[in-house]
C-alpha cells in the first residue's frame, strides 16, 4: 500500500470577488493534483499564475470558491493540523521590532513548545541560518535575503511534517540559494514533504521530484521531472578529450557508419552555480567573511 | 493550557506594537501635557477652577482614550492583515478567535496603561489646580518635570541603542508620572496643610475606571469593525458611536415612549452617560462600589456582543495577506 498522498486537490477553484461581492480575478480555474508523502514537489508558473492562491487555500488562509482540498488527511482550515506544517509565506510578514530571536520565541509559542526545547531550537536554528551573530537586531533592518533566512528558521521550529515554501529562494544570494535547495533535499531526505513554488526553473530542477505547471489559474502539465524532461530518443555519451584530434575523428566515423547520422559533439559545460559556489568558497578560505556567515546544512533536531 | 501560552504571546506582542505606533506616543502625550497644563491655564482666571481642571482633565483623557482606542484596534488588524503577519500567525496552530480576541485585549491593555498615566497625570493636576489663587507646586513642579523629561531621555536613549523612541518615551512618561504622585504624596497641600493620602482627590480614580470601562467597549467594537473596515472609517464610526451615546439621553429620550426605533437604538448604543460621572465627583465622595460593579457588568456585556460579532465576522474572513 502506498502513503496517502500529503495533499490532495480535486477540481480546485478559486474566484476573488470585490467588496460588492462581484467576480473579478479567476485566479484558480479547476486544478487537480497530488502531492505525494516524502517527496518534494514543486508548483510552476509564471507572477500572477496563482501559485500563492493555491498555497493560501492549502493553509486555509483563503477559502476555496469549489473544489476539494485535503491537507494531511484534514481540512485545511483545521487548526491542529497546522501544528504538523511549516510555512514560509511570498513576502514580509515579521514583526520589524523584533530581534531573530525574539521572533523566533513569539513563534515557539504559538506552537506550544515547552520553553526548554524552544531556547534549544532557536539557538541550532539561528546557527542553522547564520545570524547568530545579528541575534540582537531588530529584523526590520533586515536585508531581504536575511529576512528570508528568519521566515525559513520560522517555518521549521515546529520540525514540520509537511514544509510549503512560496518562493523560498526570492531575494536570496546564490550561496544561500544552493543552502535553501541542500537544506530542502535534506528535509525530503528525511522523509519529510516539501511543497515549493517559485519561477526559477533551475532551482526546481535541481530539487523537486514532481512539478506541476500553472499558467493564468490553470494546470498546464504534472508529473515527475523524469517523465517530462527526458528525451528517450537521444543518448548522450561523455569521454575524456582525446590527445591526438585524428582519435577523435575515427570515433565520429566510426559513429556516422553505424547510426547512419552525424553525432553532435561539444564539450560539456559546468553550470554556473558550482562554479561560483566554488570561487566564492576559493576566495572565503583566504580573507575573512563580512556578509552572512556560512551557515551548517541541517540543524541537529532536524536530523534526528 | 495551550491557548492561554498562545493568547498571552499575541496580546503582549499586540500591545507593545500598540505603544510602538507614533501616534500612540503622540495622542498620550498631548493629553499627558495637556492635562499638567490645566492648572496653569485655568488658575487665577475664573472662580471654581478647581471643578474645571478636574472636568477637563477627564474629558481630556476620555477624548485622547477613544482616538487611541478606535485607531489601536483597528491597525492592530488592518495592519496585520496589510503586512502578513497575519497570514504568517494563523498558518501555525493558532485559532481565528484566539488571534482576535489576544488582539483586541493587547490593544485593551495597552489602553490600560494610558489610563494609568493619564489618572496620575489628573490625580496631580486635580491637587495643583484645587485651589483658584494658589498652585500646588508640590504636584505641579514633579508633574512637568515628568512630562518633558521623560521624551528628552528617551531620545536620548534611542541616540545610544537605536531601540524604538515612541514605546521607550510612553514607558518613561508612565514611570515619571508615578513617580511624581509619589514625591508630591510626601508633600501636605499648601492651604488645609492635608496630608497623604487626604492630599490627594482620590474619588477622581473611581470616574477614571469608569471611562476606562468605556474606552473597552470602544476597543470592542473597533476590533469587530477592523475586521471588514479599514482604520479610517473604523476610527470615524466608533468616535461618532461614542459621542452619540453620551449625548443618547438628550436626543432619544424624549421619544422613548412612542418610537420602537428610538428605544432600540436607545439600547443598542453605547451608553457613555453611565460612565460619565464627572457631576457625582462635587460633592468629594466616592464611587459607590455597587455602581462600579454594574457599570462594569454592563461594558462587559456590550463588549462581549461585540467581540462575538467581531469573531464570527473575523472567522469568515478571507487573509490575503
Ligand atoms: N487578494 C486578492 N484580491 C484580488 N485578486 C488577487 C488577490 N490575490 C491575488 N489576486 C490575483 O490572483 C492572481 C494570482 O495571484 P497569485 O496567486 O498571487 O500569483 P502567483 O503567486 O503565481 O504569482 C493574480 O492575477 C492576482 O492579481
Ligand atoms: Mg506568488
């Protein structure tokens, strides 16, 4: 038997109407999906698909015009359900006079932890993130990549069953893009559940089992990232660079004889990300930081 | 209980981001400034000045109480609501009646201790101005020395931490009133040489709690309107609401018995007269208790309609956040 799927949406709609009660934004048109337990599954689309929509009425933050939607085998708005769920939302929501870790402890409270784990987490959390060392700021003179890092520290207090993270990567620089996407396939790894959206294609790709595409409230595609990127018609074949160029020329006709097709050859090409990552990292070693500190992959109670 | 941890970490939260608001500090301190003020303006001019400094001290008070009220409330959730925290608070285990109704007492409490000031500010003024050729400085000298002390430290206090001034310089002007009441209680009054505690117009608190019960149905309702109003009109209904309802006798009165509508609107409404009990302080007797309980079990009930309002409506609310 598998796992009961996450979250399960069936023919989901939703319409914002103005004060007067009349429809004027379609901002979900009838989408089904699944997110399955244990996987990490990311939400596609352009500004203004209805990616945050979808998130809001998954948190019961919105009510759904029509449609059915299970999270965690409870309605969304049931509110013991939310204790077993973490929640990074789109944009600003800290109280700006608060430090990191006066934020953090409103937050432990309003998921009941007992004060002796709250203090514990905090602390592995604010590591975690890296600003331990700005504990005593206040988070309204946050850049916006340190404000993201608080609300992922948020989203995580309550070691969450299920993580829904809208657009986790906005705003951050690239070290802390590669932390976030380390940080959820650690989570997935765990078996824990990730529900992400976001615009930037080589982030979901890099991280997501699943997606599903929304473009103006609509399902455009789903599935595994496999089924729907793989080309099963090519074949790539990697070698090192032959010495002598003429070694390279046999192999290409001894291709051309037998496929009946001349073979693209290039060399390939390392992604820019690990590329940076690596000359960043270079550079850290010999002088000291001054921005954000490097911060540990997981923190300890995530990983038990 | 759960709740309660939960309760009491948004109404804390709420009524510190109440203080932290500028024109919180703005209103209370005009009112704190204004009411010190009273006896210099008021003395040496008309006979009875005494009866008028406490009048309007009071008035002051009650008028600065329901501004911060309606606007209190109705940003504590509109604001909320604009900025995502909201959103950010109600997707981790926390009911919708848990956050409005924290919200709404945060709001109460920081009134409360706007009263608290505003009380130690009418207690002194009250003793400065009692009698209409002579000031009191004894009450006078502490009571100004608090009001512009205390914005003077904590602007000097923000220069050195970056901490927020207006909540710091609220807290200080609270501190400094207290502390004024406690220095001029060492002191008798100048003419009938009365000593602590006859030095003081004691029954002026009992008035004050009165209109403090006031301001709570005040907060009431705004926080049930906030759910569906932005903070202007919020502020607008509930200041009309209340002083319509302290002038309800003279306009409804006359039509009660033949007009359904006037007695239901004569029920309905706040009934600020009940508390406005400025007239009973002449003759320097107290409140009675019984009075006070009533008073208070009315502002209860009217708040607790409101606030029941206020959750059914907030319960439906939709946090676009
Ligand atoms: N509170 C709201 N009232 C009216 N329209 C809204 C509201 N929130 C979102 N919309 C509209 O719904 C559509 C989808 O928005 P959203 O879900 O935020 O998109 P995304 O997160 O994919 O960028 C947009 O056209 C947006 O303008
Ligand atoms: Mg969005």
């Amino acid at each position: 038997m598998e796992n009961p799927p996450a979250i399960q949406a069936t023919d989901l709609r939703k319409t914002f109407r103005d004060f007067w009660r009349r429809p004027r934004v379609e901002a979900v048109r009838g989408i089904s999906f699944a997110v399955p337990a244990g996987q990490v599954f990311g939400l596609l689309g352009p500004n203004g698909s209805g990616k945050s929509t979808t998130i809001k009425m998954i948190l019961g933050l919105l009510f759904p015009t029509a449609g059915r939607l299970d999270v965690l085998g409870d309605a969304p708005r049931a509110v013991a359900v939310k204790s077993r769920i973490g929640y990074l939302p789109e944009e600003s929501y800290l109280y700006p006079h608060l430090t990191p870790a006066e934020t953090l402890a409103f937050y432990a409270r309003l998921f009941r932890l007992p004060r002796a784990v709250a203090r514990d987490r905090i602390e592995q959390l604010l590591e975690m993130i890296g600003l331990a060392h700005a504990r005593n700021r206040p988070v309204g003179e946050f850049s916006k990549g340190m404000a993201r890092r608080i609300g992922l520290a948020q989203a995580l207090l309550n070691d969450p069953d299920l993580v829904i993270l809208d657009e986790p990567t906005a705003g951050l620089d690239p070290q802390g893009t590669r932390q976030v996407k380390d940080l959820i396939l650690a989570l997935a790894a765990r078996g824990k559940t990730v529900l992400l959206t976001s615009h930037l294609l080589a982030d979901v790709e890099d991280v997501c089992a699943q997606v599903a595409i929304l473009f103006n409230g609509r399902l455009l595609a789903q599935g595994t990232l496999d089924a729907l990127l793989a080309q099963k018609d090519k074949t790539t074949l990697t070698f090192p660079t032959p010495a002598d160029p003429a070694t390279l020329r046999q192999v290409l006709a001894a291709a051309r004889a037998a496929l009946g097709a001349d073979p693209d050859v290039d060399h390939p090409r390392q992604a820019l990300e690990p590329f940076f990552l690596h000359v960043v990292a270079t550079a850290a070693r010999d002088g000291a930081a001054s921005g954000a500190v490097p911060a540990a992959p997981l923190a300890p109670f995530l990983q038990k | 209980m759960g709740g309660a941890v939960q309760f009491r970490a948004i109404a804390r939260l709420a009524a510190l981001e109440a203080i932290r608001r500028p024109v919180f500090l703005l209103v209370s301190l005009s009112v704190l400034v204004g009411i010190v003020a009273l006896p210099l303006l008021l003395n040496y001019t008309l006979g009875d000045s005494a009866r008028m400094v406490r009048d309007s001290a009071l008035a002051l008070y009650f008028a600065g109480g329901l501004l911060l009220a309606a606007h209190a409330a109705g940003e504590a959730l509109a604001r909320e609501l604009r900025r995502g925290t909201a959103a950010a608070v109600l997707a981790k285990p926390v009911s919708r009646a848990t956050f409005f109704l924290a919200k709404t007492a945060g709001v109460a409490g920081a009134l409360f201790l706007y009263s608290l000031a505003a009380w130690a500010a009418a207690l002194l003024a009250a003793r400065a101005g009692a009698d209409d050729l002579r000031l009191d400085w004894a009450a006078e000298g502490p009571a100004l020395l608090a009001v512009t002390l205390a914005p003077a430290v904590a602007g000097a206090w923000n220069h050195r931490t970056g901490r927020p001034f207006a909540s710091a310089a609220f807290f200080l002007l609270l501190a400094f009133l207290l502390a004024a009441l406690a220095v001029a209680a060492f002191f008798p009054t100048p003419l009938e040489r009365l000593a602590f505690p006859a030095n003081f117009a004691w029954p002026l608190l009992g008035v004050g709690l009165l209109l403090y019960f006031a301001l709570g149905m005040a907060v009431a309702l705004a926080a049930a309107l906030a759910t569906r109003l932005p903070v202007t009109p919020v502020l607008l209904l509930c200041a009309g609401l209340f002083l319509f309802g302290l002038m309800a006798d003279y306009f409804l009165g006359p039509h009660l018995a033949d007009s359904c509508a006037a007695r239901a609107a004569y029920a309905l409404l706040p009934n600020v007269q009940a508390f406005w009990l400025l007239d009973a302080l002449d003759g320097g007797a107290h409140v009675p208790a019984d009075y006070l309980a009533a008073a208070a079990a009315y502002a209860a009930a009217w708040a607790a309609a409101a606030l029941a309002l206020g959750c059914a409506s907030f319960r439906r609310l939709e946090i676009a956040g």
